[in-house]
C-alpha cells in the first residue's frame, strides 16, 4: 500500500475516518471526495503533510468523480444513505453511483475497486435500500474486475449513528420502543474491523471480486441491545413494544423530516435479521479477528452518564 494513490469516495463519514487513519498508517497517499471539505479537512493530521487530500465535490457530479478517479491507484466506494434527501436519492447514490465508479475506473486503468455495501443487500428486498445496495453491487462487478464487496452489519464505534442515537433518546425519553418486540437478530461490528477489512481486501488478490458479510462475535436481538445501551448510559428505561403495523402510521409522516427518526423503508429492514449468512465469506477469511459490543460500548457512550464521563460513580 506505500505510496499508492487510494480515493476514498465519502471518506468524510462515520466509517471513512477509520478507514483514511488506516490508509495513511500503511503510507498510502489518500484522496477523499466529500461534500463538506471543512469535516475532511479535519482528516488531514491523520498523515504526514500533504498525505491526505480533501477534494470538495458531489460523488453525483460526474467531473468531480471523474477528477478523483483519474489520479488513483484503487477507490474505495463508502457512500450510503439510510434516507433519502433531495437528489441523494437510494437510485442515485446506492444502484447508479457504482456502475458510474466502475465505468470511471475502467477508464483510467485503476487497479481494483472496493466497494462498501451492507448485509441485507438483495434485489428482491421490500426495502428500496436493500434493493438498491444490491444493485450497486451487481453494478460495480459487472462493470470492473477486480472488485471486493464488503457487506458490514450494523456498525458501532465512536461516533457511530446506532447506539449513540439510542443512547440520547435513552437520556430525554421515559421509554424506550422496540419494534415488533425487538425479536430481529443483529451483528454488531466495530467500525475499525470493518476498515481492517477495507485495507486487507485493497492488499489481497485472493479477495479479488468476492463478496464478504462482516458481523461482530455475537448476535443480539434488537431488545439486547436497548438493554445494553440503556445500561451503558446508565439510564433505566422501561422497553416498549410496538407492533410493526402501528409504527408504519406515523413512519409514513416522519419519513418526509430532513433527518427522520424511523421511515417505512427502515421498518421493512427491521422486519429482517441483519446477520451474516451461514455460508458467507466473513472475517475469519480475511485474517481478522472482530471486537465485541461490549468492549467499546460503556467507553465512548460515557459522555451519555448522569454527570458525564468523569463523574464519580
């Protein structure tokens, strides 16, 4: 990876620190196009001067893809959206976005693409986020070869958007809903295994237009999880049930809020477990071992306790 030109497209997020900070530490030379330079520019102590470049730019403009795809060695695709907003519709940034990157980086003679999806990728899903991450996906491998597919599952770390949201409400809300009973399984996985996995597919032919579902060590039910995060917080909340069919009423209102708590597109994935699949890829084919909820969880939520991280106990 020394000295290799790596665009990271949407690496101002939540994942893509983590995966840029791994970047740089193996010496490559990154690029990131992202929307909010000032968030990106905050990336740049992560490597040595000049390391790390922030470009300003809309992964949905053609010449700003364009003029970050040219100059790499390999690309790696982190954008997704959990609603849509405006023109970043699912069609335009989870099905087209891929097949425009991989039309991109045929044409500039790049090495390999990675590409970030998510488990529940399927084009048959209710679900038009399942539906169109599977889309991106058949997209980008029809489109260029080598390509390695990530499928991570829910992605927790510092900052993350899951437990942290939870770990607010817990804070204001006298309770605290769970979906269906908050019976659906999910596989937590740390945000820096899954940029673990990102450097290790750039650097391995072997992972070479294969696809892997990345989970954590353990599966949760959706109710475990409120319960940990509850007690993280330090925070008693009683736990609500509410049936799928009920919360689909308000969902259809909220949706349209610029940042909607719940949507309907979003109760139509919680009707499905979000696991890997018994005979998937997964970590133990890339050579890493991933790291549990429960060894990161009560440090980075500490700020959420009566009192802060430093109060006394």
């Amino acid at each position: 990876m020394k000295q290799k030109i790596i665009t990271v497209i949407g690496g101002a997020g939540f994942i893509g620190r983590s995966v840029v900070e791994k970047l740089a530490r193996e010496g490559a030379r990154v690029i990131i196009l992202t929307r909010n330079t000032n968030k990106a520019n905050t990336l740049k102590p992560l490597g040595d001067v000049g390391q790390i470049t922030a470009v300003s730019g809309d992964a949905l403009d053609d010449a700003a893809l364009e003029s970050v795809i040219a100059p790499a060695d390999m690309v790696v695709n982190l954008v997704g959206i959990l609603a849509p907003s405006g023109k970043q519709s699912f069609e335009a940034t989870q099905a087209d976005l891929p097949k425009r990157i991989a039309a991109l980086a045929k044409m500039h003679n790049v090495e390999k693409i990675v590409h970030v999806s998510a488990i529940g990728a399927d084009l048959k899903s209710k679900s038009r986020y399942g539906a169109s991450k599977a889309e991106g996906e058949r997209s980008v491998l029809r489109g260029f070869s080598p390509t390695t597919i990530l499928r991570p599952s829910i992605v927790f770390g510092p900052g993350d958007g899951f437990f942290n949201r939870f770990g607010q409400m817990a804070m204001l809300a006298p309770a605290l809903p769970v979906i269906g009973g908050g019976r659906n399984l999910m596989q937590p996985v740390y945000v820096g295994d899954v940029a673990d996995a990102v450097v290790t597919a750039l650097s391995n032919p072997e992972t070479n237009d294969h696809v892997y579902e990345l989970g954590g060590p353990n599966v949760y039910s959706f109710k475990k999880l409120m319960e940990m995060t509850c007690a993280a917080v330090g925070r008693k909340r009683p736990l609500v049930s509410v049936p799928f069919a009920l919360m689909h009423i308000p969902a259809a209102f909220l949706q349209f809020l610029p940042n909607p708590p719940v949507t309907r597109d979003q109760l139509y994935l919680l009707e499905q477990d979000n696991v890997v699949g018994k005979t998937a890829k997964g970590f133990a084919d890339l050579g890493i071992k991933p790291q549990s909820v429960e060894a990161h969880i009560t440090d980075y939520l500490a700020h959420l306790r009566p009192g802060g991280r430093f109060a006394q106990k």
